[in-house]
C-alpha cells in the first residue's frame, strides 16, 4: 500500500480516495476508489485507460478491466504492445474478448 501511496503522493485528491477506499474495503477498496476518480479524470481528457484496466484486472473485474483496454486500444494507448506480455493480465487471456483484441493487434496470447 505504501508503494502506491508514494506514487500519487503528489495528488492529494487521489490520494484521499485511495486512504478512504482502503479504510472503507482494503486494497481491493482502495483500487477501486482511486478507479473512480481516475475514470471521471479520463472523460475530461484525463488519466489512462491502460492504467485503468490494470488496476481493475489487478482486483479481479474483468469486464471493467476488458472495456478499459478496449479504451486503450482506441487512444492507441503506448502500452498496448505489451499486452500480450504483462502478467497482470493472465486472469483474462481465456477470454475470447481479450483474444479478440490481441488479434486485432497481431499480438500472441497465452
């Protein structure tokens, strides 16, 4: 938990609703607070999907997590690349969804 706080340490508004959601549920709490916040952001032109789609395949939603990188996929997100290869991504690579998309980007999964 520290090492995520430090990281966002210089926003206090995320930081209180990753505290308040880790107060109010745990880690899965405060992943999904800090979520929230960062998807209002992404519709003011804020915030990556790809983060957003780790953090929920992270916890264990895989259809916030699909859509999410279905965002990505259409802001061209640099990351995407690497989808294929990053392992928070193993909970999801039997979904046809995930398969769909990799395809689409010419990209092997397991």
């Amino acid at each position: 938990m520290e090492q995520w706080k430090l990281s966002i340490a210089n926003d206090t508004e995320l930081l209180n609703a990753y505290e308040k959601g880790y107060l109010d549920a745990g880690f899965r709490g405060a992943l999904t607070a800090y979520n929230k916040l960062v998807e209002l952001r992404y519709k003011n032109s804020y915030g990556s999907p790809w983060n957003i789609a780790s953090n929920y395949a992270f916890i264990g939603e895989k259809d916030k997590a699909l859509y999410w990188l279905e965002q990505a996929f259409k802001v061209h997100d640099p990351n995407m690349p690497y989808l294929s290869f990053w392992p928070v991504w193993d909970s999801i690579h039997d979904d046809p969804r995930f398969q769909n998309l990799c395809n689409r980007m010419k990209l092997p999964y397991k």
